[in-house]
C-alpha cells in the first residue's frame, strides 16, 4: 500500500505557515501618530504570498508580482522583530548622505588593544 496523499504532504509546511502569519499579524495592533490602536483587517494581503488568487481589501492596491508579495511579507516580519524596513531603493546612497533612517548595527567589533 503506498500514499495517496502526496500532494497534501507536500502542501503541510506552506499551510504551517499561512496559519503562523495569521495568527501572528491577528495578535498584533498598530497605532497611527500616538492614536487609538488598531487591528489589521481581516483580509490580510500579506497572505498573497501563499495563495494563488488572493482576496484584499477594497481600497488597497493589488500586488500580483511573487517577488514583492515576498518583499511585503519580509517587510512585515522585520517590522514586528524591531528591525527596519527593506527598500532596495538606496536613494540616500544615490544622493550621497545618510538616511534619517539607517540604523547602526546591533553589534560592534571590538577593536584589539595592543600593548597594556
């Protein structure tokens, strides 16, 4: 007797997924300028990534490109780890200052002291 259910094996790590980002974006809230918090909305873009024709709100902007449902989804995770968002735009580096927003890294080498 052999396995029928290949596909479902198969499809189990993305389901994981799908249901970790779920419940990870229904347990967080944001508050815009100091305002009242809020939840996200129940249809979650951020699922685009995991499904084929995903369903988003009425006002928001349809991203149909793999590469940056992707992008999105990271973006997210970055911003409920702390860390800052990823553009790939470099505007600062093409103007030739720093952003406001870089960030320095968490940890520093330290340097070697020689002699004493």
């Amino acid at each position: 007797m052999f396995n029928v259910c290949e596909d479902s094996l198969l499809a189990s790590p993305l389901i994981i997924d799908l249901v970790l980002v779920a419940e990870l974006a229904s347990r967080m809230s944001y508050a815009i300028d100091g305002g009242e918090t809020q939840s996200f909305h129940p249809v979650l873009a951020l699922l685009a990534y995991y499904l084929k024709a995903p369903r988003y709100p009425d006002q928001s902007k349809v991203v149909n490109a793999l590469s940056k449902q992707r992008l999105n989804l990271e973006n997210f995770l970055r911003v409920a780890a702390g860390l800052p968002q990823e553009t790939h735009l470099r505007i600062a580096h093409m103007m030739g200052r720093e952003s406001r927003f870089h960030r320095r890294p968490l940890f520093r080498r330290r340097r070697r002291r020689h002699g004493l």
